[in-house]
C-alpha cells in the first residue's frame, strides 16, 4: 500500500531531533487523531538553513515529516510556505487515499514553524 | 518469515488440505442430486456435519454450514432479530464485539430496533449485573463473544447466558476464536447460537458454520433452494466442509498439547518484552485469555510504525491501531477498556499458533525492543524534557 519511496523515507528518516534554540518551533496534531508532528527550524536571513523533527504516527506520518523537512532545507521562508501537502505526498510517490491526512500535518508542521518564526521576530 | 498473526488467520493444515482435495475433482457432485455423484457428497457432508456436531456437543441439524464468521454472525443476529420482532425490539451486545457483530447491531438500530451496547471493565470483561440490568421485557436477543480477537479475553459465557436464558431471550455468541482452541460444549455454555470459522483453526477460507439449538426460531438471510433445512440456500461448499470438519477433528486431538506448548511460549514473549522494554503495558494480562494471544501497548510510539518495522524484520502481526484500517478511531476495544487515544493507538496483537517455535520468540524478543526505541527517538513523546 505504500510506495518504496515511503517506506525508505519511513526506514530511514531523515533530520530526526529537535534543534536547541530553534528560530521556530510548529506542533501540530493531536494524540486523539494519533499523529503528532513537531517541526524545528533554524533560519538565517530568511533561509531554512536546518529543519528538524519528531513525530508520533504512522508510517505516513514519519515519511511525510522527513520528506517534508528534506524539501524545505536550504528554501526561503516564502518558497518553503509553497511545500503544500500534495508536493510532499508527490515527493514520496504518492500516498494511500486515507493517508493524505498524514501530508496535511506536515504542511501545517511547516507553516507553524514559520509563523513561530515570524512572531519571534517581531518580538524581537 | 515468521507469522505471529494466527487470530487473523491460520494455513491449512496438510492433513486438511489432503481430505479436501478428493472432493474437487472425483468427488465434486452436488450433494443434492440423486445420482451417485451427489450421494457420494451429500454423504461427505452429512459426515462433516455429525463430526462438528459430536464436537460442541449438539445434534446433527443444529449445525448450519455457511460461508464463514461474518455469515453466520450475521445469520444468528439478523435471524433471530427478523423471526422473533413481533416479540420485542430490544437487542443487547457488548461495546467490544467483532465489527461483524457490531456493524450488524447499527444495521439492526437503523431498521427500528433499540440496541443496548454494555461496557466492559479494564481487563474487557462484560460485567453480568451490567446484562441484568440492560434487559428489558421486550428484550429478545443477546450477544456476547466468546473470546474478543484482539486481547484474546474469555467472557463469562455460562453466566451471562444463565441470565438471559432465565429472562427468556436468545443467546448467541461469536465463538470464532475459541472454536478450535478451548474445548466448548454448547449445553456448558449455555448458548442458543454459535457462530465459528473454519480458516480460524487451520480450516480453509470461506467456510463455517453457526449452532442452532433445536427451537431457535431464525429467518433465513439467503433465499433460494432448501438447503441446510431451509436456514441457508447455496449449493454446500463441500470441499470446504469436508476440510472444516477434518481441521475440527485435528484441532481436537491436540487442544491441550497446543494449548500447553503455545501459553509456554506466549507467556515467555510477554515475560521477556517487559523486562526488556520500559513503559509497555500487557493488555488483560489478569483475565481469563486465549493462551495464544498478547496484546502490548508501547508507550509514545504508533502501533502502524511497529508493525511496518517488524515487517522489516520478517516478522508478521496485527494491530489495532487507527492507521492499520481506514478509519482514524484506534481500536474500539481498547477504548471501551478505557485506555486513552494515544495509548491504544500503539496496540501490537501477537497471536501465536501451531508452528510458532521457540527461536521464533527468541527472534522477535531480541528485535522488538530496538524497534521501540528507535521509535521513540523519533517521538516527541515520552522523553525528559
């Protein structure tokens, strides 16, 4: 049911962790749907220089916050706002029907983190 | 490869498949001609019948051959409902059934019947004041597993069904995961109908049969010809049959070697994940259980991701996890035991059987504790923060 893409990605994640003083930080998700996400990003000038995450789920959900955080190291802050769910689910060859929920969470783990980011930075 | 998912489904048997094999092409009449041909498998049939019937105890024609579990649930459910409506509309089950019983009681409600689903406590046991106290007059039917597939838990079948018998309802029960595994006696348990599954117990796929006691009245749910006494149309499944009957047979002869050997090894896989595994909870481990069946929570990670993992690993099991099915509730067996949503979405059912060995234990002991915490490094649960 899940492509070799997904499984590769879900055998052997990539950017698992958290970042210690991260610029941004997005959890998104809860326990009683059964995947949580959370995103970790460090930005320099704007630019996603890393990205980090942890995440509680499925095997939908762990290749989808691997590949999504692969997709978004090294882009602008407004190129990464353009990863949607679909580009992430098109990365991974695709996913089941009842699998795309697991993609929505990782465009909304991006999306957090950045507008964390971004009220940091008005903070500041 | 190493198969640890007997309660979805067993292989045949090789003395089974050797019974079946005559009956598709030497012995393939129908049994309800009368020319030799279908003598000779109307013989096989009716000699299918009196084995399974000597085995739970009951008469030859209070054995209905049908197509399997989900058929005869729905047989014994919607069969009893339909007959007896002028009597009553009141049908009680429990909140933990298999969702061929479940998904036939929904149907039922939205036909106008009131249903009662009764909880069950932590270890998934129906409480009996609990079915006291839920029948009412116009109550007609009861049903309640006999064992639940996923924690292998064993309900009070006797005295559930002592009260409902004395209130005057019917009883049924899903015996589809003890048939084959402990030995049952339809008069012991008290029940008016049995419904069981012949791919449960090293039987083929696609056949079973349900227990009628003598008097149950039943509407038949396939019309046609008049076959298995007007209870179920359909030209007999023979070979099925045949193999049904011969699985029954063997799984008789070697009930308490099985059940000896595989609770040794079942016991030693629970023993040995939770001395080497933190935070994992043994589901049931204090209730009357199936010996072959465990089901573990693994704190902080998702039941789908440890069974990809040890599919990796060539080890196959189930879980009752949201994202196994297309759902995205977790088990509802679980949550009626009242575990929370996270923990019962890191269900992982082993269920052990005929070649299970010893080294294969000892394989999945050895791997299933590096799965979790590889998993949980991966978690942002669970961890000191």
């Amino acid at each position: 049911m899940y492509t070799e893409k997904v499984l590769e990605h879900f055998r052997n994640p990539r950017n698992v962790g958290r970042i210690e003083d991260a610029d941004g930080v997005g959890k998104v998700g809860n326990p009683l749907c059964g995947d949580v996400m959370v995103m970790y990003l460090r930005i320099r000038d704007d630019r996603i220089e890393d990205a980090k995450f942890e995440t509680f789920g499925c095997g939908a959900a762990i290749a989808t916050s691997s590949m999504a955080t692969e997709l978004i190291k090294g882009k602008t802050v407004e190129e990464a706002l353009r990863v949607t769910n679909r580009v992430v689910a098109e990365a991974l060859g695709g996913l089941p029907p009842h699998k795309m929920h697991c993609s929505v969470l990782a465009e909304e783990a991006i999306r957090a983190a950045i507008e964390d980011y971004r009220a940091k930075r008005q903070r500041t | 490869m190493i198969y640890l998912d007997y309660n979805a489904t067993t292989p045949c048997d090789p003395r089974v498949v050797e019974a079946m094999l005559p009956f598709f092409r030497e012995h393939f009449g129908n049994p309800s001609s009368l020319h030799r041909f279908g003598q000779e498998a109307r013989q096989a049939v009716e000699k299918a019948r009196s084995v399974i019937a000597r085995s739970i105890g009951a008469r030859d024609e209070e054995i209905v051959f049908t197509s399997g579990g989900t058929e005869s649930n729905n047989l014994a459910i919607r069969g009893v409902a339909q007959a007896l409506r002028k009597k009553g509309n009141h049908l009680v089950t429990s909140s933990i059934e298999h969702h061929a019983v479940l998904n036939v009681f929904r149907a039922l409600e939205k036909e106008g019947f009131a249903v009662t689903y009764l909880p069950v406590d932590r270890e998934g046991l129906v409480h009996p004041e609990d079915l006291r106290k839920a029948l009412r007059p116009e109550t007609i039917l009861v049903s309640i597993m006999h064992a639940n597939n996923e924690t292998g838990v064993i309900e009070p079948i006797e005295e559930l069904s002592r009260i409902v018998r004395e209130h005057g309802a019917v009883f049924h029960t899903d015996a589809v995961q003890t048939v084959g595994k402990v030995p049952i006696q339809v008069d012991d348990l008290g029940v008016d109908l049995l419904s069981a599954s012949a791919h449960k117990f090293y039987g083929p796929k696609g056949v079973g049969f349900l227990y009628v006691r003598k008097g149950t009245r039943l509407a038949p749910q396939i019309l046609g010809g008049h076959h298995e006494r007007g209870r179920r149309a359909g030209t007999e499944n023979v070979p099925g049959i045949v193999g049904m009957a011969k699985a029954l047979e063997v799984a008789q002869d070697e009930m308490c070697e099985e059940a000896r050997r595989v609770g040794t090894l079942r016991d030693r896989l629970e023993e040995e994940l939770q001395a080497r595994i933190p935070d994992i909870v043994v589901v049931s481990r204090g209730a009357p259980r199936l010996y072959n069946t465990s089901l573990v929570l693994v704190e902080y990670v998702e039941g789908e991701s440890l069974l990809l993992n040890l599919d990796f690993e060539g080890i196959c099991v189930s879980s009752g996890s949201a994202c196994t099915s297309s759902s995205l509730e977790p088990s509802h067996v679980l949550l009626a035991c009242g575990y929370p949503h996270a923990l019962a979405h890191g269900s992982i059912r082993f269920s052990l059987g005929k070649w299970t060995t010893e080294e294969e234990i000892s394989r999945v002991v050895s791997v299933f504790p590096g799965i979790v915490e590889k998993l949980r490094a991966i978690s942002p649960f669970g961890k000191a923060r």
